[in-house]
C-alpha cells in the first residue's frame, strides 16, 4: 500500500509539471508581460521609498519616478531614431554591396576549387579544352547577377488532357506577413499594459505585500518575507549589473569602432554593446551592426576584420571579467543549470524566454536559499 501511495504521488507530481508547463506556454504572452512588469517595478522601487521618506505620498511618488523613466526611455529612443534615420541614407547599398562581396566570395571558392580538382588530377590539365554540356554552359553564362529560368516542355500523350500546375509563391509570403503582423500586435498589446502593471505595483505596493503575508502564519511569514527580498534584491542586481555592462560595452565598442572608421561608431557601438549581452548568442548579434555598418557603406574587408576582432574580445572580457563581477556575486548559478534554464525557457517563451530565463531561475535559487525544505535545491542550483 505504501509503495502504491507512493507511485500515486510521483504520477500525480508528473502529471502537474505537464499542467503547469502547459499554462505557462499557452498564456506565455501574459506571464512574460507581468514578469517584465515585475522585473521594472523591483528596479524603480528603491526611487519611490527614496521619495516617500521626504514625506511624498506613495502614489505620487511612485507617478513621478514613473513618469521620469518614461521620459528617459522616450529621449533614448529618440536618439536611436535620429542615428537610424542617418543609417537610412546609406542602407540601399547594403544589399548591392552585400550581395557584390558574396558573388566575389563565391568566385574564388570556385577558382581554388578547380584548382585543387587539376592538383588531384581528377580533372584535365591547365589549359585543356574547355568541357561541354550543361554544366559547362552553366559555369560559362555571364554572372550579370541575374537569375535564369529553364522552361522544359513535356508533350502531352494523344488523347489525354495535359495537366498544368501553378504554384503562388505569394501565398506563403503572404501568410507569414500575416503572422508576424499578428505577433506584432500582440507584442504592442501586451507592452502597453507594462507601464499600468508597474505603476499599481509600486503603488499599491504596501497593500498587496500585507495581504500577501496573511497566507502565511508564524515563522512562515517570516520565510517569505525573506525570500521576497531575495527576489527583489537579485532582480534590481541582475538588471543594473547587465545595464552597466552594456554601458560598458557600448562606450568601449564605440571608441573602438571610431578608431577602426566604422561609420557611425556611436550608434552601432551602443547596439552591438547590448547585443553582445544575450546569452549564448550575444557574439554573434554584436557582429551585425558593425558588419552592416561596413557593408552598408562598402568599407574595406579590413574594417570588417578588425570589428569581428574588437566585438570578440569585448565580448570574451565581458562574460569573463564583467559578468562575474557585477553579475555573478549576487546571482550564483552553476553553468549547467544557467544552460538548462535557457533551454527550457526559450522553447517555452522564444526570445522572452533566453532573456527573462536567468532572473527566474536565479529567482527560484532565492526563494530555495530562504525555505529550509527547499535549501538542497537551493544548494543544487548554486555555484
């Protein structure tokens, strides 16, 4: 009986995972939105007690702390706008450049690859004939940049009806216009309850955290308060520790990107900065806008060397001196459960998911550290 209580009680335990992670991938757009909210609202909470300690009532404080972060991410964007819309006037080069270096590219794989075929000997001799058929006539055709269509004609048997099929490519162009419209306006819908969400969390904050702690009774109550200051301290760590990094990364990647004649060092340098940020990804996403930056205005393979250069080592210093320093001393996660956690996370919630990943998995270390059943976990999770 024992036994089968306790099989009961592991199918009973697998089958709720199986629930839950199913709620957190079908409402995934809700419970990304609160976090995101959640994440803010711990950032901006030491700003509003600051306020409320010189006598300004909670609401209003929390209004105006509100209200100049608002201002200050409306005056970052407007900058960003502003380098953009100079980008704008170089971008149409972009693809004629771009696709001008793969066709160079292109042809000196081709020349060292018949190169090496003659130094085999499996083909003819320097200054063979040249080959004909298909392939010769095809390799022989002028690289205008200009694709060819070859139209075989099949006759039809006598007597029967000869079956035509159209393929419309515009179907599936228009219906991933369609979709990603759709996860436009969801992601607009959703961003716009943020600012709502953090306002009446910090406001209303005193009166959800009192009747947060009635579930609790005795030494329990005091374990979450505990843990819910663990939460809040590694969220406001984690999120100012990145901030300054990127800070970091954005001024040097600038600097850099001046002296090397990358064009518009300052905006591609904050861009690749954060980029380089992103978990596992952040090298090669930090190599874009250098690498469209040069493209964009035909800049020397050089420039592109020495950016490829300077965005690896920024990188490599910033997950090996930075992070560690700013970062790791509060959240303390092992690499493999940081490695985990982006897995799961971003096949549940996509790019949400590697960004948000970390904050809730070193959240759960937290709450872990704080409640004595759970501080094997805790210790598991630790580095």
């Amino acid at each position: 009986m024992l036994e089968a209580a306790r099989e009961s009680n592991y199918a009973l335990m697998i089958i709720a995972t199986g629930v839950i992670i199913a709620i957190l991938y079908w409402a995934r757009a809700v419970f990304v939105t609160s976090l995101v909210a959640l994440i803010v609202a711990f950032l901006l909470e030491p700003f509003v007690e600051m306020l409320t300690r010189v006598r300004f009532p909670r609401p209003l404080a929390t209004f105006l702390v509100c209200l100049v972060a608002v201002l200050a991410l409306y005056l970052a964007g407007l900058m960003l706008w502003n380098q953009l819309s100079d980008m704008a006037r170089v971008a149409p080069n972009f693809a004629s450049n771009l696709t001008a270096k793969i066709t160079a590219a292109t042809g000196r794989l081709e020349d060292f690859g018949d190169y090496t075929t003659r130094i085999l000997g499996a083909g003819g001799p320097v200054g063979a004939p040249a080959a004909t058929g298909p392939k010769a006539a095809s390799k022989a055709a002028p690289k205008n940049g200009k694709k060819t269509v070859t139209v075989e004609t099949i006759p039809a048997m006598p007597g029967s009806i000869q079956e035509v099929r159209i393929h419309d490519d515009h179907n599936a162009v228009s219906t991933y216009i369609v979709a990603s419209l759709g996860t436009l306006y969801q992601f607009v819908l959703m961003a716009s309850f943020v600012p709502f969400l953090v306002y009446f969390m910090l406001s209303w904050r005193d009166h959800i955290y009192k009747n947060f702690l009635r579930f609790f009774e005795g030494a329990d109550r005091l374990v979450v308060a505990r843990s819910v200051s663990g939460v809040s301290a590694m969220a406001r760590a984690f999120v100012v520790g990145n901030f300054l990094i990127g800070i970091i990364l954005a001024m040097l990647s600038s600097a850099l990107f001046a002296v090397i004649h990358v064009p518009s060092p300052v905006l591609l340098g904050v861009l690749s900065g954060f980029l380089s940020l992103t978990p596992y990804i952040g090298f090669p996403l930090g190599m874009l806008p250098p690498l469209f930056g040069a493209l964009a205005t035909d800049a020397d393979s050089t420039v592109i060397l020495l950016s490829f250069v300077v965005v690896l080592t920024l990188h490599l210093s910033a997950m090996n001196i930075f992070y560690p320093k700013l970062v790791g001393a509060r959240v303390h996660l092992n690499p493999l459960v940081v490695t985990l956690s982006l897995m799961f996370w971003g096949f549940l919630w996509d790019a949400a998911g590697l960004l948000l990943a970390i904050p809730i998995t070193a959240g759960i270390k937290a709450i872990c550290d704080n409640v004595a059943a759970l501080k094997p976990y805790g210790r598991f999770l630790g580095d």
